[in-house]
C-alpha cells in the first residue's frame, strides 16, 4: 500500500505525500531560504493550488516574489527576464512550482542568478557545464504539478532559444533541486488532455532509457518499473482524475523515467525537441504521436528488449510488434492523434527537421545509429502515419 507520507534520497532528497505542499516553509527552513522566487506560469498562477502554496509562506510570515511569465516550451528571454526579477526582489533561493516548464524556467533562473555568461554558453556540450560559477548557483525546491517530465530530479533543462526557434539542454550537476516535494494533490484537476500527454511523455523517457545502448543495469530497472506504472495507473489517471493511488503512481513512474533517461535518449526526443522549436507543440504531445513510428524503426535493435519487456508487462505474444500495438491501443485510450499533421504541423521543412534532429544531444544515445535521412523518414512516418516509410 502507498504511504500517506515519505521521505527518500535517489537521486535527491524527495518529500513524498498527500497535501505535502503545506511543508514548503520546512524545506525553505531546512536549505535556508529566507525569500524565495516562486518560478511558475500564466495559467497556474491563477489556480487554487496556487493559492495553497502561497498560503503556506504567508501563514509562516515567510515573504515571497512570484514570476509566471514562462511559456509552454520557455525561451531564453523568459529565464532573462526571471533573473532580473530574483535580483531587484533580493530573493535567495527559488522555488519552481509546476509541469516541465516551469521547472525547468526555475532551475535555469537559479541556475543563472549568479552567472556572466549568456545562458547558452551552458548548452549541454563538451564540457560547457565547468564554465560555471558554482558558487553563484541558487538552490532551488522543486514542486511539480504534472506528472511527465520529471525535471524535478534532473540536472538540465531545455530552453529554446527564441532567435534560431531552437531548444537547448542546459545542463550543470548543480542545477539539481536540492528538495522535491511530490504531492499527488496537485495533480487531481489537470486538464485529460494534459494528463495523457504528460503521462505518454514519462513513458517516452522510460522507454528510450530502456532501449539506449550501453550497460547501466540500475537505470534499466528504474525503467522497466516505471514503464510497468505508467501502463497500470495512467488510463485510471486519465479516466478518474481524483484516484488517489493513480495520481500518485503517475508522480513517481515520472521522476524514474526521468532518473533512468541518465542513461539517454533517442530519437523520439531529437524530433519532438525541433518541433517544440519550430512549431511551439507542446512536449509531451509530440512524444506521444512520434514514439510508436520510432519503435518500429528501432525495432532490429530493440527486439530482445522488448520482448523481455513484454514479459514483465504480460503484454501477449511478446515482441516489438506486440509492444507497438500496446502503445497505439494506449494513445486511443488517451485521445491522443495518430499524426502530426492532425496537430497543425507541416512537412514542408522535412529534410531541414531531419538534419536538426540529427544534431540533436538525444540522437546519439538512440538505440541504434540513425543519419539524417533516418530522422527525416521517421518524421514523414509520424506525419502521415505511414509505417511504411520505415521499413
């Protein structure tokens, strides 16, 4: 049975429970935090969870700004503009409060708090990271309030980068939330359209964690377990969105995925990450039309993989076919399109995406080599829907 409330440290330390937002003044006290920048959005600003949080610091007399200009895919003005806010206010710490955006705006504004550089001297190449002033990084308290990207457990973010409609991971092992605070309450009056593509989102991670190459034999199991959540709790999630036990499933299957994709990525991100850029689509929506497209086209990689997943899932006649099959029955489930054409989405720029994707961090740690036309061909096959580009 879940418990009401814990605490746990993997890879950071995480406050599990039901209504544990009301603790924030406790983390502030513990990291001593004596003002913090409340980093969120537009629309989550004016929500009654908001209102809770807010609540909690008043009722401890605890003196807060708050920031919500972040946009659903954040751009480098927006984290500019955030840091400029925490130094006029003299806030000391931040606390990033709700999905992927907003998390990953937080972490960056605390992260550039106390940098020179422009942010994009960070991006997640070679060793930019070493380029920091560590002592310049603010410690940050992550609440998520969706349960998909995991950001809160993660040690980079991405930001796009308005001028080139690029997005760029920006990565530094300090900026890792120094508490988590995970509480499935906040999560009960998400939209069902968010719900699903959130959910398909942390799926998305596990599996690309799953199927990367390479030995990391703990992150395939954080992985496998994760997927084994998400395939049990999100259609309930997504069906009863008050059910206390799917709602908080979904929470942790998220921060696994995200603490097992340590491990890489693939191809399904190096897509979604220029659609993001290029298009402003939503994350988790195209990881969801993309995935089952990539695992077809993986399949000559992923075969043992995926049967072995199948068994522990007790998907029927295991093999990548069946698994595909589980994924396209899932989206309908969800609601979710099929192409991306459905999602207003062009392909006249085809060959372009294919070349961006392919210099994307997540191309090299995809389950087997791909080139350009690879990522062209597979972004034609999500497209259209058709599965026999990729054969």
């Amino acid at each position: 049975m879940l418990p009401t409330s814990t605490n746990w440290n993997y890879p950071t330390t995480v406050w599990f429970g039901f209504d544990r937002v009301k603790n924030i003044a406790d983390a502030l006290k513990q990291l001593n935090i004596k003002k913090p920048l409340i980093v969120t959005d537009d629309a989550l600003v004016k929500l009654p969870i908001m209102k809770d949080l807010c609540d909690a610091l008043e009722d401890e007399k605890i003196p807060y700004t708050i920031f919500s200009d972040v946009q659903p895919n954040p751009t480098g003005i927006n984290v500019q503009n955030g840091v400029e806010v925490y130094k006029n206010s003299k806030n000391d710490g931040v606390i990033a409060f709700g999905g992927g955006s907003a998390l990953d705006a937080g972490k960056t504004i605390a992260f550039m708090s106390g940098q020179s550089r422009s942010v994009w001297d960070f991006e997640d190449v070679g060793d930019n990271w070493s380029r920091a002033d560590e002592n310049g990084i603010a410690k940050t308290i992550a609440i998520p309030t969706t349960a998909g990207t995991g950001s809160e457990v993660g040690r980079a973010t991405v930001i796009t980068d308005s001028k080139n409609h690029a997005k760029k991971i920006i990565f530094h092992p300090k900026m890792l939330p120094s508490i988590v605070i995970l509480d499935p309450v906040l999560t009960y009056n998400l939209p069902k359209h968010i719900t699903a593509w959130t959910g398909i989102d942390a799926l998305v991670h596990a599996i690309e964690a799953y199927c990367a190459p390479g030995f990391h034999p703990m992150a395939d199991g954080i992985a496998i377990e994760a997927i084994r959540l998400i395939k049990e709790n999100l259609p309930t999630a997504f069906e009863k969105p008050h059910d206390k036990d799917a709602r908080a499933y979904m929470l942790v299957a998220a921060m696994m995925g995200a603490t097992a994709f340590q491990k890489g990525l693939g191809s399904v991100h190096s897509l979604a990450h220029q659609l993001g850029g290029l298009f402003n689509t939503p994350h988790g929506l195209a990881n969801s039309i993309i995935l089952p497209y990539a695992l077809k086209q993986n399949e000559s990689a992923i075969e043992q993989k995926m049967t072995k997943l199948c068994e522990y899932l007790n998907i029927q006649n295991p093999s990548t076919k069946s698994f595909i099959d589980f994924i396209l029955d899932l989206r309908e489930k969800l609601e979710i399109p099929h192409t991306l054409k459905e999602v207003k989405i062009s392909n006249e720029r085809a060959n372009e995406i294919g070349k961006l994707a392919y210099n994307d961090p997540s191309t090299p740690t995809n389950a087997k080599k791909i080139d350009a036309n690879d990522l062209t061909a597979l972004f034609l096959a999500a497209f259209d829907g058709d599965f026999g580009r990729l054969s």
